[in-house]
C-alpha cells in the first residue's frame, strides 16, 4: 500500500527489514538477494563507531600481499605479483 514505504509481501502483509547492530564481519557474510528488497540492515551507534569497527575489521583480513606507497614517486610497490 501507499502508507507502507517498504513494500509487501506475497501475503499482502507489510514488510520490515531486520535491522541488526553494525557489525563489518556479520555484514560481509549476509546474502542480500538482488531481486527483492534488502532484507538486513545495519545500523551503527554513531559515524565513529562505524568507522572504528570497519577499520578493526579491516586490520584482521588476511593480506596475500603488502603494498608501500612511494610517496616521492607517487607509486605503489607491492611485493609480489597479485
């Protein structure tokens, strides 16, 4: 119906999305099928928080390379074919 921004279902019924805590490695893993609406979404206390969680989140991926920008040069040297 119109007074239901998110759609309905099958059933006629309004649907809600699940809204679930910020949280990068839970986000990453979560399937959000491209034909329907989102199902899940994230929600953060606050920009910082975000950012403080995705940056540890980003700490602890595994990195099958190590890149150095070369400031002087304005290059990046990785150290091994990728």
């Amino acid at each position: 119906s119109q007074d239901e921004p998110y759609g309905t279902g099958e059933d006629g019924m309004p649907l809600r999305p699940v809204i679930k805590p910020w949280d990068p490695a839970v986000a990453a893993a979560q399937d959000f099928p491209i034909t329907t609406y989102q199902p899940v979404y994230f929600l953060a206390e606050s920009l910082q928080d975000a950012k403080l969680k995705m940056r540890k989140y980003c700490e602890d991926l595994p990195r099958p390379f190590f890149a150095l920008y070369n400031a002087q040069t304005d290059t990046v040297h990785i150290d091994r074919p990728v």
